[in-house]
C-alpha cells in the first residue's frame, strides 16, 4: 500500500473478527472502539460517521459526548496530531438532529459535503450542501471520485466538476433497517498513488459491494475484505494518517 500509518476509529458493534483483521493490517498503529454516543438512537449511536468528524486537523463532537469520550478522543488526537472542537447546538435522535457530524470529508481536505442547515456551525463555512442528512454514511471518496447510491450527494459533487459515479446500495445489512450504505460499511487507506477500500464483510455478498469490487477494480484500486460476514453498515472505519514522529 504504502509507508503510512494510520489511527483506525471504529464502534463498539464493529464485528469481532474484522476487529482483529483490521489489526493486523501493517499500515494500522492503533485501533480506537468509539464510545456510544447516548443522545442518539441505535444502531447509530455507535457509529463514527454519526458520533463525530475529523477534518483539517480537528476533532468535532457535541460537547455532551466529549464529556463521555474524553479519554478516547484525547488519546486519539495526541497520536494524529489533532484538535478537540466540541460543539453546541440542539443533538437528539430525531432527524435531522443526529446529523450534525455526518459529512463525507475530501481526504484532500478541500470540501466537505453535507446537509448545510444542520452540520455543526464550525463546518458550515467549508461545506457543499446537500439535501441528504447521512451524507458520509451513503458516498464514499476514492481516489477522488464520490462513490454513491445518493442522487442528492452525486448531484453536490458534480456541480463543481468532482467525479462521481453511482451504485445501488441493495444488500449491505445495517441492523434495524432495510439497508444499509457504502460509506458505512467501507474505509479508505490513503495511499501515495492509489487508495486502498477496506470492506467490512465480503463485498461478493450482494449487489452493492459487488458494483463497488468492479468500479474499484477499473479505477485499480486494491480492495480488502476484513471479517468473515457479509457486507455490513457499522458506520464506517475513520482512518487518521498518525503524526509523524520527530
């Protein structure tokens, strides 16, 4: 892949045999199990792309769940080099009041997407809105292509001329719903020159992760399975590049 290393935030449903296989990874310093978040309903409320954002260097949570994951989230931002920013306003687990951490970040940290009127105050200066609410949890960013069963998300990033290409969505499971999506279920290693997508679960497993093994395979972009089961929405697996080491 390459000579990164990376911090790996997932949540406490994360599947104990891809907990393992993600471990093992060689480019993997530390994995970090995020704590529920409790003013939010599950299965969500464990999930990274509900419970916080890392953008540009900066860690943004609630102040309610700051005060729950501080030990967590100090430790993570001391190994990656990052800034706590715990934010106010109204969390609950009503739509569109769980919402406001849930952007698809540019791993090149030029734009977030997400839905303006109810992302945290902080990101709403650096934010291509989008009517969809779960924005990281439907699009993934691939090697600089937004990769998406959304319209609303595929038609955001579109308009400014960034890649996109769209999927279906059908067969990752996500307990308690129909479906689940491919931002959640998925985790992008930054490499030098390509990306690498970890899935959770076997992508073989339905039509969704089957799309995405073919797009990934055109756009010669390795992908690698981690845990036995089939394609899962756990809310993703946040990669943070550690600080480098003097």
């Amino acid at each position: 892949m390459n000579n990164k290393h990376f911090s790996a935030l997932i949540g406490a449903d994360f599947p104990r045999d891809a907990y393992g296989e993600l471990f093992s990874l060689d480019c993997i310093t530390n994995v970090y199990v995020l704590p529920p978040d409790p003013s939010v309903n599950s299965p969500i409320k464990t999930h990274p792309d509900t419970v916080l954002c890392v953008f540009r260097g900066v860690i943004y949570c609630h102040e309610s769940y700051a005060a729950i994951a501080a030990d967590t989230l100090c430790e993570i931002a001391e190994e990656c080099g990052l800034t706590l920013c715990p934010c106010g306003g109204r969390r609950s687990g009503i739509y569109p009041f769980d919402t406001a951490f849930n952007a698809l970040c540019d791993p090149k940290e030029r734009f977030i997407i997400a839905r303006e009127s109810s992302i945290c105050e902080p990101l709403k200066p650096l934010c291509r809105n989008t009517r969809q609410g779960y924005a990281a949890c439907c699009a993934q960013i691939i090697n600089d292509t937004v990769v998406t069963d959304d319209p609303s998300v595929e038609k955001t990033a579109l308009r400014p001329g960034i890649a996109a290409k769209r999927i279906s969505g059908g067969g990752i499971l996500l307990k308690g719903y129909e479906k689940g999506f491919i931002g959640g279920c998925t985790g992008i290693i930054q490499g030098d020159i390509t990306d690498t997508v970890l899935t959770v679960g076997d992508p073989n497993s339905c039509e969704a992760g089957r799309e995405l093994a073919a797009l990934c395979k055109k756009m010669n972009v390795p992908v690698i399975p981690i845990g036995s089961g089939p394609l899962t929405d756990v809310g993703g697996i946040k990669l943070i590049p550690v600080k480098q080491r003097p």
